[in-house]
C-alpha cells in the first residue's frame, strides 16, 4: 500500500521528473521541479495560489514516482519524452502527433533532393519545415526545372552500371550514373537549388527568362514554352511567400489564441526571410491554465517533436522557464537560440500578425471545436456522470465472433477522450473454447488482455500502453452474463476497474447499457446515446472483419494446399488471375499453363486437382 505522507517524507531535494498516478496507477501528470520534495509536496497542500485544474487533479493521486536529474536541462528533456510517451490527461498536449517534412540535399556523389520528416546528424543539408502541400510543390519545381538524379544509386560502386533509366530519355536526368555529366557540372545545378531553396527567386527567374528569349530567338519554341512554365511556377511560389522580414535569418513566429476551454498556437515559419508556411495547433487540456503556462508547455512539446530549431523564436508574449528552454534549445541544435519577445519594431510586427491569424483560426473554427468536444469529451463526461463516475478518459470495449463457434476471435477497441485511439486496438484469436461458447470466449480475452497488464506492471514495462495501464471504465457487447464474466475475471485477477454491458433492442439497434445490474437509457437524439452506438458498432466491426479475415485465409488454404507443389506464390498468382477458387476450377488447362510462376506440370496439377 503506498503510503502518500511517508514517500514525501523520502523525496530528495535535487531536480528530476514526477509522475502522478489515479487509483488504477494510470500516469495523470508528469512535472519537473529543480527542487522535487518542495514541488510535489505542494499538490497536497491545500493552497489558494494553486488553480482548479491542479486542485481537481490533486484529489485523484493515489502515488507518485519520481526520477533523479543531473540538472533542469536534463529534467526538461525526460518531462517532454514522458509526456510524449504517455499523454498524461492533465499536461497540455498537441491534439495531433504530426512531424513536418523538410527538403533534404544528400551528401553523396552527385546528389539527391528529397523531402523527409527527419532532420539527421548526416553531413546533408536540409530546408524547412514546410507544410505538405509547400513542400510537394517546391520539389515539383525543382524537378520540372533542374535535371536532378532521382534514383538511388549508390556512387561511385554503381557508376557505368546498367542503361540510362527513363528520365534521362525524357530530358529530367543527365544521367550521372552513365557518366554522362561530371560531378562539377553537376554541381553548379545544386548551387542553382540551394539559391532557389533559400529564397533567391529573382535571380532564377531573370536567368531563365533570359534563356527563354534566347530560346524564341533561336526558334527554340519548345524550350521557350517549358523555360515559360518554370517562370511562372517560380514566380507563383514567390507571391505565396510574402512576408519577407529583415536580412535572411531563420526564425519560428508564434503567438496563442484562448478561448474557455479551448487554445490554438499560429506558427510562422521563416527561412532565409521568406515566409516558407505557417500551421495552427490546436491543444488539449488547457483549462483554467494562463496563456502564459499553455505557451511554456507549448514550446517545450513542440520543439521536442520538430527536427529543426531555428536561430531565433519570436513570441508574443513571454513563457516561464525561458533560461533553461533556452540552454536545452542550444543543446539541440548546437549553437545559441534566442527566445525574444519584442515590443515595438518589424519582429513586433510579425508577433503581432501572428496573433491576429491566431483569433481569426479560432473564430473560425472555434464553433466546430465545440461541437467536437460534445461529441467527444462531453459525451465520455456524460456516461462517466450516468454511472457515477468521476469521468472517463480511457474505455476498452470488447466483442466475440464465430459462425457457430467456427473461426472464434475477440475484439478488442479503445476510446480515449472520446475519441477512437486505432493503434491500440488488439485481436485475439480464441484458444481454449471449442463450439460457439461467447462466455467462455469473452473469459479467455479478458483473461489474456488483463494477465499481460499485471505481467507488465511487475516487470515495469510501459512500452506497450495498450497492456501496461488500465481504462477507466469496460464495455461488453451484452447484458447481465457477459458483465458477470467480465466482473469475474477482473476478480479473480485482483483488478478494480468498472465493467458495463451494451444492450440491443430486438431490432439488435443499441438500447442502452447494463450497469450495476439496472439498465440505464440515454436520450437517442443526444451525443451519450450516439457514442455509446458508436462503441458497440465499432468493437463488432472489428471482431467481424477479423473473423472473416480468418474463415477467407482457411477457406483458400484448405483446398490450394492440398495441390503438391502450389505454394504461397502461385497461389496469389492463381488468385491474382482468376479472382476466385470459382475461377480456377474452371479454367482450362492452356489458361493455367500460362498463369505467371506457373509450369506445365504445376499448371496439369490443378486442373487435374479439379477435373477429379
């Protein structure tokens, strides 16, 4: 039993990293402190200087760790790779996991352009970050206007290997790897890109509108009609890039719109000068936080997951912890980082434009917001209030299939805040039941998911958050019995977490749900009701497209495996031809015979295998 007042008396006075845990140990908060015995002592301190959000998180810890530091650097670092791992309810937390793509120039003989969503320690030089769309269509310039190598080759083992490939026919590659053009030359054209990916623009197209006069003078009309389109493409890429700032520094503009429950972060990308795109980021779990507290949280999750740091953040206003982001900002990109706030002069300027397209995103999508949340987090709020419970952040739903106990398999889906979480949706093959027996199926299931959580909590693992930690609440697709199983297991096992049942109307439409044996309705027009259909529909699907998955693969293997010498690949390739067993059994023995991977004696086995 942990023993809250005694683990506080043992907590050090030197930095490092907390994490908080609710009654089922599922990781609430994680916080850093350079002092740990006076910052966790304060969450249980009754304190007016403390806000709602901690005073309502401070009432579910139930434990804590915590992890010693060198220093606050190092502490900042472990906090921003926790919060990363776990998504603890009460951090503030980016609403996607998204990496931004760059333009990366290869450090190899005669080299490559390409976009990637890492930035590597690799000699290269790399460009960005740019939004998706920025990105594709730079390259597709770069492409169209410079006759760049695209395949991978490996130089110089691979020189004067092979043929010409078919970009260098149709004139976009000189062909390096024939030899066909010394890497001098080649060189000069990736000085040509490194100006246009710098933002040099004018000097491009006042070269290749002098090439294009030429070219018309010549008679050239085709080369004057394509240096034409490459101008034009240039200068459109140009106009959507305007905000130019002072000299060619790269910098992050950022600024955050709040509003009730709801925050948006504007970012503005500039590199060399030139404005190369900009994004919105919309954030969790900012109630009761000040714009100064969501901004600090911001900026340390935002450039723990972004390869690329620029030489100066620009913000609108200031953060807290500015000298230690500061000196791990430095550590990671390897020279100084200045974070400024300006109050008057052009950088001012640009906080202040970012602010204002910060307000008009979230006027604009702030209504949808809204509505989000009540489809989502409102809904899971309203079920955990029916229940009498405190809320429900994390919901495993589960599901048995069969054809009359044929091919048994389980499902199991997962809803965090709402929300469907894919990646940590499970299938489970059904081992021990035989016959179309859905209690003792549901047993196994639960007792295998639960068996691998206690498994895990003892060894200490958290890499696989689907098994090392524990929903708040779990549903079953059925009434009273499968509750009680459910119920069952979870006792057996020494686990306390809420179970209830999704029942059907006799039109098998969701009724409503079982819970401590009463059946609770919710109004069929309202977000509970509709989430609630949505679990159930989601947790069969999923068991119904694995059941069938597994009825397909034996019902091909049954009949195509008993045929001596027809293995995967002529199967696929039988499949591939005729579209179905139906296909093959009446194709002719000449159809067979000239099915690819097939031979005459292979080909003679399955239309005998047939005709018998």
């Amino acid at each position: 039993m942990f023993n809250i007042k005694e683990e506080l008396k043992r907590l050090p006075q030197k930095p490092g990293v907390y994490l908080m845990k609710d009654t089922n140990d599922n990781i609430i908060y994680v916080g850093k402190s350079i002092n740990l015995r006076n910052r966790v002592r304060q969450y249980f301190q009754e304190s007016s200087q403390q806000n709602l959000k901690t005073r309502m998180m401070a009432i579910q810890i139930k434990s804590f760790e915590y992890i010693v530091t060198n220093n606050e650097v190092e502490a900042l670092i472990l906090e921003n790779n926790l919060i990363k791992s776990n998504r603890p309810r009460y951090n503030v937390a980016l609403k996607d996991d998204k990496t931004y793509p760059y333009i990366k120039i290869t450090k190899e003989m005669f080299p490559r352009i390409v976009k990637v969503r890492q930035v590597r320690k690799d000699g290269a030089r790399y460009f960005g970050p740019y939004s998706d769309f920025v990105a594709n269509e730079t390259l597709a310039i770069i492409h169209s206007i410079w006759p760049l190598r695209t395949s991978k080759k490996v130089f110089p083992r691979d020189l004067n290997r092979g043929r010409p490939c078919l970009n260098y026919h149709i004139g976009k590659c000189q062909a390096p790897c024939m030899g066909l053009v010394s890497e001098p030359e080649y060189e000069d054209i990736i000085v040509q890109v490194v100006g246009f990916l710098e933002g040099k623009y004018e000097d491009l197209i006042k070269k290749s509108t002098l090439k294009m006069k030429e070219a018309a003078t010549d008679l050239n009309f085709e080369l004057a009609a394509r240096l034409r389109d490459q101008v034009e493409a240039v200068k459109n890429l140009s106009q959507k890039q305007t905000l130019d700032t002072p000299g060619y520094q790269d910098q992050d503009v950022m600024a955050l719109a709040k509003e009730e429950t709801d925050a948006l972060v504007q970012i503005f990308f500039i590199r060399g000068g030139k404005m190369t795109g900009r994004e919105s980021i919309f954030l969790d779990g900012v109630e009761y936080l000040t714009t100064k507290e969501i901004l600090t949280a911001f900026v340390k999750q935002f450039y723990s997951e972004i390869s690329f740091v620029p030489k100066e953040i620009i913000l609108e206003e200031e953060i807290a912890e500015e000298e230690t982001i500061s000196q791990w900002l430095k550590s990671v990109k390897g020279q100084g980082v200045k974070i400024v706030v300006p109050q008057r002069g052009d950088k001012h300027k640009l906080a202040q434009l970012a602010a204002k397209n910060a307000r008009l995103t979230m006027e604009q999508f702030g209504q949808e917001l809204k509505r989000q949340k009540e489809r989502t987090v409102g809904a899971a709020q309203t079920i955990a209030d029916s229940l009498g419970l405190q809320s429900i952040n994390r919901l495993e739903a589960y599901d048995i299939s069969n054809t009359q106990g044929y091919e048994s398999v389980g499902s199991m889906v997962v809803f965090e805040n709402g929300r469907p979480k894919n990646s940590d949706y499970r299938k489970f093959k059904i081992k021990t039941v035989t016959g179309p027996n859905d209690y003792q199926s549901l047993q196994e299931v639960l007792e295998r998911r639960f068996k691998r959580y206690l498994e895990k909590r003892e060894k200490g693992e958290k890499k696989d958050e689907t098994f090392s930690s524990l929903p708040d609440i779990i549903f079953v697709d059925g009434g009273k019995g499968q509750v009680n199983v459910a119920k069952e297991v979870l006792e057996t096992l020494g686990i306390s977490v809420p179970v209830a049942g999704i029942v059907k109307d006799e039109l098998h439409f969701t009724r409503g749900i079982i819970y401590n044996n009463e059946e609770i309705n919710f109004p069929k027009t309202g977000e509970a009701f509709r989430l609630i259909s949505k679990i159930q529909d989601e947790v069969h699907r999923f068991a119904i497209e694995y059941h069938r998955k597994l009825r397909k693969q034996t019902a091909l293997h049954s009949r195509l495996d008993e045929i001596d010498g027809i293995g995967p690949v002529r199967r696929a390739a039988l499949f591939k031809k005729f579209g179905s067993m139906e296909g093959i059994r009446k194709a002719s023995l000449e159809d067979l015979e000239s099915t690819q991977g097939l031979n005459k004696t292979s080909a003679k086995k399955v239309h005998d295998f047939f005709k018998d």
